[in-house]
C-alpha cells in the first residue's frame, strides 16, 4: 500500500480533527480497495501463507488489506511479521506507525518513523507523521523540528503547516500558529476547523 493512501485515511480526531492530504504531491494517486476487494485480499493472502508460511511480502499485503479495514491490531502484527522474515522497508514502518497512532501507542509509532526516516531520509512524508506523533506526546518542539524538516523537502504539505500550527499554539506561539494554520486552511479549506480551535481571537 502507497504511503498517499494511508495519508487519506489518517484523522486526528484526538486532536482537533485535522486530517492529512490526500495525496503526498509526488506520490502516484493509490488505489482504495473497497472493503470487499479488501476482504478478498486478505482471504487470497491466507491461502498464499498456508504454502508459504515465512513470505515476508504476503504478511505486508494482507497488513495493507486489513490496514484499510481499520483492523489495526492485526495489520500491526502482520506488519511485525513482515519486518521479521526481512520484508521491512520504510513503507512497512511508516504504515505500521500509522496503526500505532490510530491504537494510540505513540512511542512506537515515534520509533516506527525514526526506522523509516534511516530508511528513506529525504521523505518528507515520513517526517509529517513523526511530527505527528510528538504532537501527540506533548513534545511539541521536537514536533516543530520534524514539520520544518518536512517543509523543507516539501512546501505543498498542508498537514505539515497544520500540525505545526497546533505545536506552535501549544507552546503559546501565537503569531506563528496563526500564520501555519492560515496557510494550511488556504492549501485544503478542512483545515479551518483547526484555525477557529487554536487561534480563537
């Protein structure tokens, strides 16, 4: 599964529900599997492990299937399986990350995004989310360090500005919360929600 998918369905509702863009500009568009086609996968994918129980690439896509069906849990240990029998690239630990953050274990979702970012160092993407991450953990000035690294590899990421507008807010940076949550309210109008919640006056 393509990272510009996962970053479709990702939303932060804990916080003040900013959601990520839709695609990662660069990224090709990914394709949603309906829950069928997704349960279908899954179901081709036990068939596949009952012959081949230590493929590495079938534990990642049936994790992908189950990742879309919300069922986290599971696509976590599919994922760690993965990652196991040597199928662990950084979109392996980037989409676990991401069912980290969805089951709320934040430090592993914050180490799963320091293994991609070795991986795939210049993935703004992967940034992005472990900003996220440190959002969530209160840690917000290492937050803001990630999102300027995220912004610096790419200026049209919206959750990049979004997020960091919450971390500057949390950290009594007024001027410069508005200023990010304005900018990401212009990339993607969703944001505004986000803009009226921690830039009041």
């Amino acid at each position: 599964m393509k990272r510009s998918f996962l970053a479709c369905f990702f939303s932060l509702a804990l916080l003040a529900s900013p959601t990520f863009a839709q695609t990662t500009p660069g990224d090709e568009p990914a394709k949603k599997l309906s829950s069928a086609d997704a349960r279908h996968e899954i179901r081709a994918c036990d068939d596949l492990l009952k012959d081949k129980p230590y493929d590495g690439l079938t534990f990642k896509r049936r994790a992908d299937a189950r990742i879309q069906l919300k069922d986290y849990k599971d696509a976590i240990e599919d994922y760690t399986k993965a990652v196991q029998l040597k199928a662990g690239d950084a979109d392996v630990y980037y989409n676990r990350a991401l069912a980290y953050l969805k089951t709320k274990e934040y430090k592993k979702a914050l180490a799963d995004c320091t293994t991609a970012i070795r991986l795939r160092p210049d993935d703004a993407g992967i940034y992005t989310l472990r900003g996220v991450a440190r959002v969530m953990m209160f840690d917000n000035r290492n937050a803001i360090n990630d999102f300027n690294k995220a912004l610096a590899f790419n200026t049209q990421l919206a959750e990049a500005y979004e997020y960091r507008g919450i971390a500057y807010a949390s950290i009594n940076k007024r001027d410069e919360a508005r200023a990010d949550l304005t900018k990401a309210t212009e990339m993607n109008p969703e944001a505004a929600k986000t803009l009226r919640q921690y830039c009041k006056n």
